[in-house]
C-alpha cells in the first residue's frame, strides 16, 4: 500500500511487523539494547491493538444499533403495516403516509439539487480559475455544509413557509431539504468529474470541439455514473433528516394522502420522534416505533449499500 | 456553421450560467443569515443581548417570560465537550488504522462501514438513546435519570466519529510516501513512524477533522432533543439531564406564536447556533488552507 513494497532493499516481505522492525528479526543475540528494542515492539503492539479497538467499538455500535431493530423492529413488520395509514390516534395501523411523504420529499429535494449540484460542480471543476472568487465560493459550499439541520428549518420556515407563503408544504419541504443537500451533491459530482481521466478531454479539445461540446458529450456521460452514485447518497440523507422537515413540511398526522406539492405530509423520521415522544401512548406503541425506525433504516441503509457497491465498481474500472 | 464569434459569445454565456449555479450555495448562505437576523434581531427590542446571552433563566411561556439562554449555551458546550471527549481518540485512531495499518481487503470493509455509521438517520440513534442507553444507564449506574449529558453526548459521539474518521484519513492519506521510507530506513518502527512523521505532518488535516466533528455535534439536532432529559439547567454532573440549543428549538418553535417574543428569542437562539458553527467552519476551512501538504518538501 501506500508505505511501499521494499523499503528495505533486499529484506523479503514475509511479514510486515519484521520487515519494518528489521533490528528485532535480525538481533538474535542479545545486545545491551535488547530491552530497549523489545520494548518499542512492545509499544507498537499496545497502540496497534489500541488502534484495532477503536475499529471494533465503532463497529459494534453500528452492529448493535442495526441488530437492536431488527430484533424488535421485525415482528412489527407486516403488510399491513407498510400498505396502511396509521389508525385509532396512532396507536394502530400503518405507516403508509409517512412513507409516501419521505419518499415525495426526498425527491423533491433532489429535483432542487441535483441540476443545480451538478452545474456547480461542473463550474468548480472545469472552469474556474484559482482566485478569490474561487476561495468565496468555496467557502460557502463548505459553510453551507456545516449549516445545523434546525438551522435550515428555521431558514425554511422564515423564507419558504412564511415570507414566501408556501406555507407547511411538500415544496416548503423539498426546497429546505434541497439546499441542505446540495453540498453533499456539489461534493460528490465534483469528485465524479474528477475522475474522468484528462485525456478525454485533450482528446475532444483537439479534435476542434469547443469547451462545452466537451463537457456534454465527453466529460458529462464518463461522470455520470460517479454523479448517480452522489444522487443515491444525498437521496438517503434527506430520507432521513428530520428537524429541517419539522417546520416545513412534515406534520404530527393528517388523514389524506398528499393531492399536490402544496399538501402538508407526513414523514418516516418524524413519525418516529413523534411516537417516541409525544405519542397518544409512548409505551403501547414501541413495536409500531421500532418498525417504523427499521423501515427507514432499510431505506436508508439501503440506498447506501447500493451507493458503496456502485462506487467500488466505478472505482474497479475507472483504474 | 456558425463563425468563431458566435461560438466563443455561446461559450461565454455557458460559462456565465454555470457560474451562476456554482454562486447559488454563497446566496443561500446570505439568505440563511438574512432571514435569521431579520426574525431574530427584533428579540433585542425586549431583552439586551447581554441578558440574552447569559441570564440564567429560560422561562419563555412563563407570564413573565424570561429569555436567559445561558442554560441552554452552557449544554450545548458540555454536551459538545463531553462527546468530543469519546469521539475525537476514536475516530482519529480508526482513521490511523484505516490509512496506516489495515490490509487493502480489511479496508474494503470497514470504510463502508464507518459510511454506514453515517448515514444512520439521527432520529434513529435518538430513538436507540431513548430506548436502549437510558434504561441501562438508569440500571447499571443506578441514577435518577438515564436521558442526561452523558447519555446524549454518547449518542453524539458515534455520529461525530465518521466525520473526525474520514476527514482525518484523507489527511493521513495524502503524506508523501517519502517520509515514511526516510523513518523506517532509519530503523523507526511502524508505530514510531505513524507517532513522530506521520501525525505530526497531517496535523492540520486532523484538526480540520476534530473541528469540522465538532461543528456536527454542536449543531446536531434529534439526539440531544430526544436524549439530552430538557432540563434548561446548568449542569452540574455529566448525569444531570440538559436542554442544549438545537433542542430547545426544535421543542418550543411548533408552540411559539408566530413573530411573538418567543418566537424572536428561539430565533436569535439560532442566531447564535449558526455563529458558532460558521466559526467552527471557517477555523476548519482556514486551517486546511493554510498547512495545505503539497509535498515533501513542506514539511
């Protein structure tokens, strides 16, 4: 990998403790720096396990978070359940409506970021020149990024629901999740474009092709897959977001199935916090909370797993 | 055919467009700070900003209200401290293992995995909090309350680690291989190598990593709303229940009256979330480019 193959010359690489540690392969005889040698493989092992350790606790939480749901998540499972809105006060039922909504929400947010992430992107990698509009730039995307998900709430509220008077809407909600995306979006596709080798664009440039009949034609459909793969990612982030969603879309329960972008919905994640908290009753309803928390991790995990598979091929055959 | 004018004034224009698009994020920053000024200002026609600040109650639906929100900054901070505490050693020595040490195959698993660790929503790990940690912790250390500082700060830790992870390993990644070689032919040790070479030249990059993990907790929202116990108190212990910023937030602005002092205060709570999280990226963002490694001669 990347601390190279023969570092050093001649020693052959059996293992690679020894290959690195050559004065503890090649000190057979004890030498009055024996113990001092000893004791630096003797550190290295206690921070390398330490090092494992870490690996194996982050893990855990994941296997235990995953594992917990299902556990009890699986017996809630059922048609019915995925296929019917919620009955007698939330207490029974369904969850047919939150899944609609996440869903109708998720992609309006990508309807929003997905043109506008990718032209950016686009503009970052092929046409800007280092500057100061550049760094300007630049910095707002990366701000942007770090922009709390209540934040944007607020935001959404103030501009989308109020000012604007979108009110508490499926496009309220699309807008505010959009822009919460878009640097995940900007960040992806720009990678995306990136890994389209330089070449191909000589290429097209020499042939007599202007700078945007290479861009669409050659740069564009090489990077698409990347740029899928962003799409599937930031799809699963606003699947699962919620306290952008809470003033600007979603809602604690409505009847009616959702007739245009201007309906208010309801939503997977914040069905959740809804039940767990303020639910008719907190405690009778825990198997309809963890198989709505196991629905969403399906679909969130989901979309990832396909994301990080994609990738590792792109990656394979991009070389 | 269209002349060379023609096609270098349609370049332009493309050029222009995308642009354009590119300048959106920077606009939407403005008009996130715009609009939070604009609903939260009016919050300092009642109260200084001085009171706001660090009056010690925050009893917004009271007949008189007050709109200390001192209680409220001093969970934010400890809840913050507290699981960058837990989250930095551990993300920063996965990543070490990640870049350093893992085998090509071992990294092709637990990568995704760390992005899995990510992409959790967080009202599931709230959910998880509430559910599972808090009875546990209310059993085994046998307290009064299991949804406290520490129970949320360890929630919040497991969604910092993926960030402080990859960022960190990036930065690990991009050392020049030089380096390395120079410290092994000189009969370092791996782990000698990895300690006094390899850390100290990606230090800007895990800083950047530890202050970009941290900007997520503090701002991070479902955890500490469902987890955090909502007590509007300074804590006293790391088990004492919390009402972080964020979660206030969320909680009151459903009940707030539209424009009414509440609603104002809320907003110029967020104010003060959005500063201090643009301050956390900028730091983060002006670290990364002022160490920037661009080779082995920089260091």
């Amino acid at each position: 990998m990347n601390t190279g193959q023969n570092i050093i010359a001649g020693m052959p690489m059996t293992n690679k403790l020894e290959a690195r540690t050559p004065t503890v392969s090649a000190g057979r005889k004890p030498t009055p720096s024996h113990s001092f040698i000893k004791g630096r493989t003797l550190l290295q092992h206690i921070f390398f396990g330490m090092f494992r350790g870490a690996v194996v606790i982050n893990a855990l939480a994941l296997a235990i978070i995953v594992g917990f749901l299902l556990w009890y998540g699986f017996p809630a499972l059922s048609w019915t359940f995925i296929s019917s809105p919620p009955t007698d006060s939330m207490t029974k039922g369904g969850i047919l409506p939150c899944i609609v909504g996440t869903v109708l929400l998720s992609l309006g947010a990508m309807f929003v970021a997905m043109p506008l992430g990718v032209s950016a992107a686009i503009y970052l990698h092929e046409y800007a020149r280092p500057g100061k509009m550049l760094r300007i730039i630049r910095l707002g995307v990366n701000n942007l990024a770090g922009v709390p998900s209540v934040v944007f709430g607020l935001f959404g509220l103030a501009l989308f629901v109020t000012w604007m008077g979108l009110g508490v809407s499926i496009l309220s909600g699309s807008l505010t999740l959009g822009f919460l995306i878009l640097p995940v979006i900007i960040g992806t596709a720009e990678e995306a474009l990136r890994s389209v080798p330089q070449t191909y664009r000589e290429a097209s440039l020499g042939l007599g092709a202007t700078k945007w009949q290479t861009i669409s034609k050659v740069v564009l459909p090489a990077a698409l897959p990347g740029m899928l793969t962003g799409a599937i990612l930031s799809l699963s982030r606003a699947a699962g977001e919620t306290a952008a969603i809470m003033f600007t879309a979603a809602v604690f329960f409505t009847p009616v199935m959702p007739k245009s972008i201007f309906s208010d919905v309801m939503a997977l994640p914040y069905h959740i916090y809804v039940l767990a908290t303020a639910g008719t009753n907190i405690e009778l309803t825990r198997p309809l909370q963890y198989g709505t928390s196991l629905v969403l991790i399906f679909l969130v995990l989901g979309m990832n797993l396909v994301a990080i598979v994609l990738r590792a091929k792109l990656r394979r055959k991009m070389g | 055919m269209a002349s060379a004018k023609d096609r270098q004034g349609k370049e332009r224009v493309i050029k222009a467009f995308f642009f354009g698009t590119a300048f959106i994020s920077v606009v939407v920053l403005a008009l996130i700070m715009l609009f939070l000024f604009m609903e939260g200002l009016p919050t300092f026609r009642f109260i200084s900003p001085g009171h706001f600040l660090f009056g010690s109650d925050w009893y917004p639906t009271d007949e008189n209200p007050d709109f200390g929100i001192f209680p409220l900054l001093m969970g934010s901070v400890t809840v913050t401290a507290l699981s960058s505490l837990i989250a930095i050693p551990l993300g920063i020595m996965t990543a070490i293992y990640l870049a350093e040490i893992a085998t090509p195959r071992v990294r092709e698993v637990i990568k995704p995995m760390v992005e899995l660790l990510a992409s959790l929503p967080s009202v599931v790990i709230g959910f998880f909090g509430m559910v599972v940690v808090a009875p546990f912790l209310q059993n085994v250390l046998d307290i009064p309350v299991g949804l406290n500082l520490f129970n949320a700060a360890l929630m919040l830790a497991f969604m910092s680690v993926p960030t402080i992870t990859s960022v960190s390993e990036d930065a690990i990644h991009s050392v020049p291989r030089e380096l390395r070689e120079a410290s092994l032919a000189l009969g370092a040790t791996q782990f000698e190598t990895i300690a006094k070479v390899v850390i100290p030249a990606s230090l800007s990059g895990i800083s950047t990593a530890v202050i970009l993990g941290m900007s997520r907790a503090i701002g991070e929202t479902m955890v500490v709303l469902m987890v955090a116990g909502g007590a509007a108190l300074v804590p006293g212990s790391i088990f004492d229940p919390i009402r972080p910023m964020p979660s206030s937030i969320a909680a009151e602005m459903a009940e707030a009256p539209f424009r009414s002092q509440h609603y104002y205060a809320l907003f110029a709570i967020a104010i003060v979330l959005f500063l201090m999280t643009f301050l956390f990226n900028l730091a983060a963002d002006y670290i990364s480019n002022k160490h920037k490694q661009v080779g082995a001669a920089t260091l």
